[in-house]
C-alpha cells in the first residue's frame, strides 16, 4: 500500500528490490514475491505505507460460506491462538455488511482475541493486523506484515507545523533528481523530515533500520533469512562523511529544534546543517556549492497556511530568490494551487499529486531559471 500518487515510485522501488511481477492500481501494487523480498520490502521501500500479504480470496454469501472460505488459510503461519488482533473490514454491496459481525466471527473462528483501538497505546507492532474487504459479495483476506505504518521511521518524535510525511519526503527527492553527491536545501524545513530522508538515503541506510515489523512474530517467521536481510543492511550503510551539504533552514526556532532532535536519533546529525533563517537569507555559499549545482526540495507554505495575493507574492518572492542563489538548480515543492505556485516563474511540471493530511497537492518539478 502507498499513498495515491506514488504508485509510479514505488513500484520502482519494488522492481530496483527485483521484485518484477508487479500491476499498480490507486493506493497500492499488487506482487508476487519470496519471503526473503518481502523482508526487504518492509526494510527498503521508502515510499510504501505497508505491505499486506493477500492469503485467501472466496465468494461468500452467509456466514457458513465465509467459514469455508476462511478454513482455506493455514492460518498458522501467521497467528498465534489467543494473541490479540485487529481486524480491519470493509463491506459494499453485499450481503454479508455487518462488519462489526464479520469482525466478531473471524476473531472466534481465528481463536484470537479482538484487540481495542483504544488498547493500541500508540504501539501497533504487538497486534496483528488482519484486513478484510468485501465488495460484491466476494472476500479478500490480508495479513498486514509491518505493523506500524512504514512511513514511522522511529526517528521522528518531534514535528513542526504541517510536517511533510516521510514517504512523501522520499517521493519528493526521488522525483527532483537529486544525486546524493550533489547539495541539497530545504529552506522551509520545519522539523527536518526531507533533509534527514536526504541524508539517510546518501548514506544508504534503510528507512526500516532502526524498527520492528508484524512478520517478525509470525509463526512462519525465518531467522535466518531476516538476519540475511539485516546483514545487507549493514554492509549498505556507510560511515563515512558525506562530503556534501545537506541544509535544512526554518525561521522558527521550535522547527529547528525539533530538526536537530530528529536528525540526532536518526543518526545523521553531523551531516545535516539546519539554521533558522528566513528564505531570504540562505545563500549558494551556505551550502558550499561552488560550480557544483544541487535541488532545492521542500514543502513551502500552501493552502490555509497563507492565502490570496500573499501567497502569490510569497512565491514570487521565493522564485526571485531562487534564480539569484541557485540558478540551474534543479527544484521540488509541493503545492496546492500548481497555478499560484507558477508565480515562481520556473518551468515546473507535476511529477505526482497526493495528500498532505487533507489538503489535495502535487509535487512540481523544474529547474530554476537564471536570472533575467
């Protein structure tokens, strides 16, 4: 699963894993893969939510036939009897709609105990997610392999206003370009998400390095293959000093804060810089770029952040800057309104559109222009 508009990457993702038997649809891919390759999709996808492991899929009409259906799965591979478990069912157009019930019957049939949302506590990796979707009558039956939400690093615990998701940071600097030898700034950073993703990439450490996953309290779970995994994981990171900047900037002083807390725990504070500045004061020479051009990838304000003629003249702004201090730059913003956000005056076209929270917004992507 991903967020609507990064199927494209992620299904690059999935094929730079060698994973080829692939088919996008919205929200998500559907493949074919070892255990080995769904370790490492945990591990590596950048852009991913999660991953489901689809075990059983039967038409079923009234509950004696969705028992049938269910007593398909060897359902000792994936669940322990007695371990709580949640149950996320969705149901249209059949006749079987009560999901509530549907739910209630599983868990019984299962042996497992029904675990509350509000039992969570902010921790998902001790519940085993199963998703149970019913449309038309027929049942499609998952098994949620990664527990928290992908996107949940285990670094960021402190944000600033409207953070950019993880996921969305990785789909941003993936669709900008940007080479990991080259300089990189975010001059509205807020609490450091693309700067950091930019940094770990550059690094080669895996997005999943410092998490737990679902499948690791499987029944069925391998040891020995994950450790294979996690030994690839190692030799992929490097320690060595980046020998490039990688810049964050924010004019308020709690987003920088919170930047460097985050950097801190994911371990990249020596290559990452962030400095409180307005957009106005970060130049070519912050980030030592001599001749060597780089991106600037960030998440201005947008939407109800700033409205009307303001934001048109934000962006104005923002785009004058731009072309004295980073000509032939290449660029990556998000945007709400791709027609406001023209006022940059750059020759931008849309790489992928998805949401940021509830807001609708497109990453737009170009280089930036000399100046007049």
């Amino acid at each position: 699963m991903c967020l609507p508009g990064l199927e494209p990457i992620c299904e690059g993702e999935l094929a730079a894993l060698g994973i080829k038997k692939t088919h996008a649809f919205k929200g998500g891919i559907n493949f074919t893969c070892s255990a080995r390759q769904l370790y490492a999709a945990n591990m590596w996808l950048r852009t991913a939510t999660r991953t489901l492991v689809r075990v059983a899929r039967f038409d079923a009409f009234n509950w004696e036939e969705m028992t049938s259906g269910l007593d398909m799965v060897d359902w000792t591979n994936f669940v322990t009897k007695g371990r709580s478990t949640r149950l996320r069912v969705s149901s249209s157009a059949s006749r079987l709609y009560h999901t509530g019930g549907i739910a209630e019957r599983v868990a019984k049939h299962l042996g497992v105990k029904l675990a509350d949302e509000a039992d969570l506590g902010g921790d998902e990796t001790g519940h085993q997610l199963i998703v149970i979707r019913v449309s038309h009558n027929q049942f499609t039956v998952s098994v949620d392999a990664s527990g928290e939400a992908l996107h949940r690093r285990g670094w960021r615990q402190a944000v600033a206003k409207a953070p950019v998701r993880e996921t969305v940071a990785a789909a941003m600097l993936m669709a900008s370009g940007w080479q990991a030898d080259s300089p990189l700034l975010d001059p509205f950073c807020g609490s450091g998400t693309i700067a950091i993703e930019a940094a770990r990439t550059a690094r080669g450490m895996a997005p999943g390095a410092d998490r737990a996953f679902a499948f690791q309290q499987w029944p069925s779970f391998a040891p020995g293959t994950w450790g294979s995994v996690v030994a690839d994981v190692k030799t992929t990171a490097s320690d060595q000093p980046l020998g490039v900047v990688i810049m964050g900037s924010d004019r308020d002083a709690g987003a920088i804060d919170a930047a460097r807390a985050n950097a801190e725990r994911a371990g990249v504070a020596g290559d990452v810089t962030f400095e409180m500045r307005s957009v106005s004061d970060v130049t070519a020479g912050d980030v030592g770029s001599g001749m060597t051009r780089g991106a600037i990838v960030t998440n201005p304000p947008y939407g109800t952040r700033i409205r009307g003629g303001d934001l048109r003249n934000f962006y104005a702004r923002f785009g004058q800057i731009s072309r004295q201090q980073f000509p032939c730059w290449k660029v990556a913003m998000l945007a709400s309104d791709t027609r406001t956000a023209g006022h940059t005056g750059f020759a931008l076209k849309e790489s992928f559109a998805t949401k940021a929270g509830a807001i609708n917004v497109s990453c737009l992507v170009g280089p930036v222009p000399e100046p007049a």
